[in-house]
C-alpha cells in the first residue's frame, strides 16, 4: 500500500471515529440538555447572564451590586459598563437611557419591573411586548419607551420602593407592570438559610451591608467561590468559539466541565453561609425572625408579596398610573408544563431547594392575587401560561425562559396592557 493510500485510509478511520463520537456525545447529551439549549446557556454563562442560583455572601460580592439606602441594592454602573448590550444608567439599572422619563402627548412610558424574569421579559421579550403595544388603537402614532426597572434577586418591597423613589425624583410613567412571584416565595428560604433575618431586607443584604466578612471563615471560602464562579465564565467561554462550541462532542466536555466547577462554587459558597446570625451587627440582620415551621415562613413571605402589591398599586393610582401586577410562570408549579426527559433534567434540577418553595408558597400568592383582583388591582395569574406548551423554554434549573418561552410571557403581558389602556384610555 503506498504512502497516500495510508494516508487517506488513516484519515477515513479517524473521520468515522470524529462521527461515531460525535453521534454518542449527541446521544449522551440529549438526555441531558440538547445542543441548542446547551450553547444557549453556555453562552449566558459567559456573559454572567445566568444568576447565582444560590444566592449567598459571593452572589453579592461578584454580581457588580452597589447598596442603596432606599432599594436595597442597584448595578453599579462603574463596573458593568456595557452590560446585556445596554449598560447600567446612572441610577444603576440595566438600561440605555435614564428612569427619569416624562409623560407626553406623543409617547407612552412603560415601566417593567420585577427579578431577572421580568427584565429578559424587557429584554429578550421587547420586540413582541412593543408589537402588541403597537396594535393598540390609543397608542397609535405614540412612541413607545419602556423603562427597565427589574433587576436580578429583586423581590419586594424592592419593586414597590424603586417606584415610590423614582416618582420621588421626578420620573413619570404611563403604565407599571410588576412580574414577580419566584424571588418572592424562593430567594429568602435560601439566603437566609433558617438564621433568622429580616423577610423584608434585600437578598445578600448581610454581605452587601459588610456583616459577615469580618468573619475569617466567611472571607476565606468566598474568596474561593469567587474564584470558581470567575474559573466557569472562563471555562464558557473558552468553549464558545468555532465549531466545538456548537457540537455535540464539544458540548458534552463543556457541560461535564461546568457542572464540576459549578460544584465547587456551590461547596465553597454553602461554607461560607455557615455563619451565626447572631453574631452580626444589627445592621445587617435587622429583626431576628423565627418561624415555627415552612408553612408559617410561607405564609408571612406571600402576606408581604401581596401587601406590597397593594401599597405599589395604590401609589400609582395617586399618581395617575395603571398598575398591572403579574405572578410569573415557575417550572415547579405543578402541572404547569409538560416537559420532556432533557427539559426535566435542566429545569428541575434544584426540585429539593425551589422545588418545595414554589409548592409551598405559589399557591399562598395565587390565593393572595384573587384577594388583589377582588379590590380591583389589575393582576393577573400566568402560572398556566405553558401548561399546553411540550417544546422546551426554560433555560435553567430556577425560572429563566429561552427566546421563546420570553415571546410567550411578551405576549401575554402585552395583552394585558393592551386590556389596561382599553379600560382606560389614555387622554
């Protein structure tokens, strides 16, 4: 056999052996989360999309949050220049322009606010939420500025204070939608990890306030979850680029990675929780609260999702706005969704941790969301939205949508809007 006949039978082999491992890793990988799905959150990785799902000491030291003495926390624009393709505008919001906006004959002035959901639903969701707006006959001819107001880990009173503080500054706005409900029921359960803070104090707020770090073992495995958490985003991004990111057999080696560094985060991260509450400064506990079993937490966290809806619904009534509330859809709602065995596997992956907030707690806030409508609060319960849906949307073991799963949720809120602006027309 001559030397190129070697050659090319060598390279035939090895081009059978790239296929026959290709087909595997794309089988193996199905039942784990498909290609597609799998280069969607790689990249939302990279990007620092994606929050922590653990929300402990190292989501508040690495997430580029600044605290506020009136919200809580906001983005600090100085170290997320740039962010989602929009920026951080000077009240640190994730938007091109500022909050501060007016009313006028000529446009309609949107305000969205809420968690991560409700801003991928301003985001990812714009282009359907403006297409619905557009078709409304009392906007016709109006420029439409939707104003980002939600941001990662928000949960309220979070929402209704960032209003009441804007409209204290000056801003005006047609219309509020609120979207929340998981941060609500799920966030508190696992930041404050059965210590006793204060339901009503921001996610992260004992780190953000710098009450824990005087603690060396709380500053030593943090240090180390932030090393992993930045050692992931690496990881993504080296994996993105040319044909490997976009292979089964790329893919695969990317999520085997991934999971084992998203393990340490998590291992370094639940060390450094292990902390007495006790032996923090008031300052960044508040009230010690204790609650005699999940139910009762449950419970008071729904009565202060519901309470702070009224009081937001309330301000902008006395300010002449339409409030809309809605209660987003959550994968650990039961029968929500039919999902396949690779959307399960991604989707309910924390079934234990969020699983049991959302059981627990989402009923308490549909309960809570018929009492708000019973008033004449303009709310709305989307917890069956893709309950005839099969094809995958949810992106994440929390609550995060794909694209479509966001032009679904734009869909509907527009809708309601739309209904909103109908009831009451704008003059």
């Amino acid at each position: 056999m001559d030397r190129a006949r070697r050659i090319g039978l060598f390279l035939l082999t090895a081009a059978l052996g790239v296929v026959v491992a290709e087909g595997g890793a794309r089988v193996a990988l199905h039942r784990l989360l498909p290609v597609a799905e799998a280069s969607t959150r790689r990249e939302a990785i990279r990007q620092g999309i994606l929050p922590q799902l653990v929300p402990t000491f190292a989501t508040a030291m690495t997430a580029g949050l600044a605290e506020h003495p009136f919200v809580g926390f906001v983005m600090d624009p100085s170290q997320n220049r740039g962010m989602h393709g929009l920026g951080v505008n000077e009240l640190g919001f994730i938007d091109s322009a500022s909050p501060l906006r007016h009313r006028s004959p000529d446009s309609f002035v949107l305000g969205i606010t809420g968690g991560s959901v409700a801003f991928w639903l301003s985001r990812t969701g714009e282009p359907t939420l403006r297409a619905a707006l557009a078709a409304a006959p009392s906007l016709r001819g109006r420029r439409i500025e939707l104003v980002r107001l939600a941001l990662g880990g928000f949960r309220q009173p979070q929402q209704t204070m960032t209003i009441e503080y804007l409209l204290t500054l000056g801003a005006e706005f047609d219309e509020v939608v609120n979207l929340d409900g998981f941060n609500e029921v799920a966030l508190y359960r696992m930041d404050a990890k059965g210590n006793g803070s204060f339901p009503t104090y921001p996610r992260g707020w004992s780190a953000l306030s710098g009450g824990p770090l005087s603690s060396p073992s709380v500053r030593e495995p943090l240090a180390e979850a932030i090393v992993w958490r930045a050692w992931r985003r690496t990881w993504a991004a080296r994996m993105a680029p040319g044909l490997g990111g976009h292979t089964g057999l790329g893919n695969l080696v990317w999520l085997a990675g991934d999971r084992w560094l998203e393990g340490k985060a998590v291992t370094a991260e639940s060390i450094a929780q292990e902390v007495d509450f006790k032996t923090l400064p008031y300052s960044a506990t508040g009230p010690i609260t204790h609650f005699e079993s999940r139910r009762a937490l449950a419970a008071e966290l729904a009565t202060l999702w519901e309470s702070s809806s009224r009081q937001l619904s309330r301000t902008c009534l006395a300010n002449g706005i339409r409030y809309v509330h809605v209660l987003q859809p959550n994968q650990y709602v039961p029968g929500s969704k039919p999902m396949s065995r690779s959307e399960r596997a991604l989707a309910l992956a924390d079934e234990g941790a969020f699983g049991e907030a959302v059981r627990e707690g989402y009923s308490l806030l549909a309960e809570g969301g018929r009492r708000l409508a019973s008033e004449a609060i303009d709310f709305h319960d989307l917890t069956r939205l893709f309950q005839s849906r099969p094809e995958p949307l949810y992106i994440d073991s929390c609550c995060h949508l794909n694209e479509e799963g966001n032009r679904l949720l734009g869909e509907a809120v527009g809708s309601f809007v739309v209904a909103s602006l109908e009831r009451n027309p704008l003059h």
